[in-house]
C-alpha cells in the first residue's frame, strides 16, 4: 500500500469530547509484510481523557487485536483492515449514543 517501500501518514487524527472521552485515529501505509500484510499499520482507539480505554484495534507490534475496558480479547479474530474500520466506528457510535444515568440513587 505504501509507495517505493515507504511509509506514509493516511489518517492522524485526536478529536477531545465535552463528555470527556477521546478519539484517536492513526494509519500508516507501510510496505506489506508478514507483520503488515494488509499493508496498514494502525491505531483505532476511543477512550477518556482519564486513560481508561473504551475500545481500541491496533496491530502496533505486528498483532491484530482489540482492547475492551476489561483488557485484550483474546477471542478476537482480524477480519481484515475494512471491516475492522467499519467496526470500529460501529462501537464508537455506540458508546457515544449511550447516556449514563445522571443518577445512581434509587428514588
């Protein structure tokens, strides 16, 4: 995916929310490889500014995986770049209609 061997930026991206949640998108084009072999290095995560990860795929270290708030899910198998993007802001969109409860008192 990456021209000449190279590497290039295709997405960069940090948007903070009033709710206190962040959203932070990186994909690099890079050569295609046996850790790379999609040709898309990336970093899809949603979470609070406080660090508590919502959700996030990532194949940083040449792995496919996907992180809950309860850790890495082990039972998770890649089903390729598209699909995971389309996943990916499936929750995201998810958990950004989802309102808590203002508050937890029973009435």
């Amino acid at each position: 995916m990456a021209p000449d061997g190279g590497v290039r930026v295709l997405e960069d991206t940090e948007r903070r929310f009033e709710d206190g949640t962040v959203l932070r998108v990186r994909v690099l084009a890079v050569p295609n490889s046996e850790k790379f072999s999609d040709g898309v290095k990336y970093r899809l995560h949603y979470g609070t500014e406080a660090g508590k990860t919502l959700i996030r795929y990532d194949n940083s270290h040449g792995v496919d995986e996907r992180h809950t708030p309860n850790g890495i899910d082990e039972d998770y198998e890649f089903p390729g770049y598209d699909a995971v993007q389309e996943r990916f802001w499936d929750e995201v969109e998810q958990f950004r209609e989802y309102e808590p409860p203002q508050d937890n008192k029973k009435l």
